[in-house]
C-alpha cells in the first residue's frame, strides 16, 4: 500500500503555520497546511513556528484548492500553507471492493458510525498524520501549536482520532498551550473506533495517559456539517462532538442547512458558509505572526 507525496501550495507570504487536511483537499503556504486526502475524506494539518521566522501549515484533502484559495484571498490568512496529503488506493468493501483512494476501509456506508472500522488501516493511516506534522515540526521548524489539522468525511474522522493523538513535541515543559497542535477541525465527519478512542489519545499507560490525555485536551475543536447529509448523518457528527465534550474537550459545534440551487451538491459536502466560518475559526487559531507579512485577523 503505497501514498503519494502530499500536495503542497505554499503561503502566499512569508510562511509561519501549517493547515493539513485529508481525503480531497490540497494546501500550503507560508503558514503549512497539510491535507490528507482520499476520495472523498479530507483532512487538514497546519503549522507555524514563533517567533520569526513565523510559519503556519495547513494539512488537508477533498475539494482542496477551494479552501486554499479563498483562505489566501484574505490577507489574514495568506502566511498559511496548505498541505494536502493523498490516502492510498485500496480496496473500499462497501464500493463492491472497487479500488479507490481511502484513509482505510468502509465496510458500509449505511451506518459509518456505527460498523466495525477497519483498525488496522485507520491506525496506518494515523502514523502516516502524525510523520507529517512531525516533518512541519524538524523539518521547517513550525511550532507544534503552529499547526492544524482538519478534513471532511472520512478525512474529518481522521483529522479527530490522529489530530488529537499527535505526540507532544514539547511534551516535558508540560505546558499544554505549546505541546498541543493548534487546533483540529473536521467537516462532515464523525467518530471512529468510540470504544478505543480514550486509549488510543491517553495511551495504555493510567499515569502517563492521564499527563499525555490532558495536554491532549487542551486543543481546541471545531466541527461543521450540513443538516441534510445523506450519507454522513448530522446526527452522527452531534454524537461525536457531544461525546468529546464528555471526555474533556471543548468543541465549536456548527450545522449548516446548504443553499445551493442543485439539489445534488446539497448531499454530502461543505457550504460557503461552513467554509467562511471555518476561515474565521483559523484566522483565531493561527494569527499571522509579526514579519509573516500578513493582516490581522
């Protein structure tokens, strides 16, 4: 099983944070993005180190360009890069076992949320999230709250369980406003492996999970979806951010009742509004940084 070399479309200014999204989406900039992507499952990963240089990355997958290209028309966001991932090319069970990009297996689409989940590809795929913003972090020297990583569908359900597991890359300070990523973001996503997900973020360890689960913690959530999603039930993403919630973490909630003329874009994707409201979410979570050459937020 083989993936591609991410996309990356470079900030607009000087780079200071990192968006990365998987599944479709594509991004980079002097503020990283990095997407993952697989068909139709975005996810987003951005990084920016501080002080200068500043930088900021963005990792994300699915309908890609879109995100990157309005989030640099604001002069606010033009210090991020986008960086978009590609999922390998397997078999999809629940697609008659056609081959086709994907962060792991669906067996059925009926019920997402609720069938056993391809852990062995989901955990894959979760290494594959965690050496990219590792990469942001050696490589470009983003600071590891510089970066953000988010996606849609099943790339928002990954940007969730690998976002929140990414290791601290300044775990010993023990301060969480700097060991944690600067924030997650999913789109029409929903929660995978429920059951595991508490060990798989805290680790198997009670002590040391307890320090890694609240640092863990300290990073901020946004979630969108659209009220009529055929396939990936509202109800399944107000499940999700309500069980986060319980587990500790703050999440921004927001559903969306698309507009569009054509019926058929209305199923199972993002809206114009979702996306600008998205765009004042990373405005917040990754402001340009003194010399990155970009506005306030």
């Amino acid at each position: 099983m083989t993936t591609r070399a991410p996309i990356v479309i470079p900030a607009a200014t000087k780079h200071t944070a990192t968006d990365g999204k998987s599944s479709s989406l594509e991004y980079s900039d002097p503020h990283s993005a990095i997407p993952m992507d697989a068909s139709n499952s975005p996810q987003t990963l951005l990084s920016s180190p501080t002080p200068a240089p500043p930088k900021n990355t963005i990792l994300k997958t699915k309908r890609r360009t879109a995100l990157s290209q309005s989030a640099h028309s604001r002069s606010s966001l033009r210090h991020i890069s986008f960086i978009f991932p590609t999922a390998p090319t397997i078999p999809i069970t629940a697609n008659n076992s056609f081959r086709m990009p994907g962060w792991y297996d669906i067996a059925s689409f009926t019920s997402l949320a609720h069938k056993t989940h391809d852990v062995p590809g989901i955990l894959s795929s979760r290494e594959t999230l965690h050496a990219l913003v590792a990469r942001e972090v050696a490589e470009k020297k983003i600071p590891q709250h510089r970066i953000v990583v988010g996606g849609f569908s099943q790339g928002g359900a990954m940007a969730l369980i690998g976002g929140l597991s990414t290791p601290s890359a300044t775990a010993p300070t023990g301060d969480a406003a700097t060991s944690t990523l600067g924030g997650v973001f999913a789109l029409s996503g929903y929660l995978l492996l429920p059951e595991r997900f508490a060990a798989i973020i805290d680790g198997e360890d009670a002590e040391a999970g307890a320090k890694k689960g609240d640092v863990a913690r300290a990073t901020p959530i946004w979630m969108g979806h659209g009220v009529d999603d055929p396939l990936v039930r509202c109800e399944w993403g107000r499940e999700t951010a309500g069980r986060l919630r319980a587990w500790g973490w703050g999440v921004d909630w927001n559903e969306y009742r698309y507009e569009d003329s054509d019926p058929a874009s209305r199923q199972h994707s993002a809206d114009a509004q979702e996306l600008a409201d998205l765009e004042q979410w990373l405005e917040k979570r990754l402001p340009a940084v003194e010399g990155s050459g970009g506005g306030g937020a």
